[in-house]
C-alpha cells in the first residue's frame, strides 16, 4: 500500500480500484482459470496501473482454436464495458487483422 509503504499480497478484482484510487503501484498478476467462453483460456498476465490493464500470455500448444475464440470472446466483454483493446506491436497489417478477429462472431 502506497501510504504505509507496505506489501500486499493480490486479493481480488478490488484491488484494480485501489490503483484507480492511487493507493498502490502499478501491479502485475498471473490470472489461471479464465474463461471467455466455456473454454479455459492458459494463464494470462494481467499488469494493472492507471493507464488500464495489459494482457500477456506466453504463446505455446495449450493455445488450441477454442483457447484463443475464448480470449477473443473475453475481449469482446471487455471492450463491451468500455475498454479499449489495441496490438500495436503487431504493426498495422497485424492490428486490422485483429480487429477483424475481434468483430467475427
């Protein structure tokens, strides 16, 4: 915690409101059992600060065709409360052709 200069171990989604609230440093946790869909999604990273949330996965065979629809899924609510999902780093070919995976239903 930012005021007591303490450690706190990750507790929950309230924890995201904490860093709105700018009671603690930005936080990075590894999230097991997500789902989007009915499908499991791998461990996801999830590093949270007051910019948002960035997701990280280690890529790998666990990621199947019903993996990676779940994730696209999970995106897709979350983009549906109001986030904003960006892939830069993939380069403008890469972020179209996700965004075209994001709207395939």
């Amino acid at each position: 915690m930012r005021a007591t200069r303490s450690e706190k171990s990750f507790s929950g989604p309230a924890d995201a409101l904490l860093m709105a609230e700018g009671l603690v440093d930005p936080f990075h946790v590894v999230l097991g059992g997500i789902r989007g869909t009915d499908q499991v999604i791998p461990d996801l990273g999830v590093f949270v600060s007051t910019d948002g949330l960035a997701l990280d996965y280690r890529m790998g065979p666990e990621w199947g065709k019903a993996e990676i629809e779940s994730f696209l899924e999970l995106l897709r609510k979350l983009h549906s409360l109001g986030g904003t999902i960006s892939s830069p780093w993939w380069g403008e070919d890469g972020e179209r052709d996700f965004h075209a995976a994001l709207k395939r239903c």
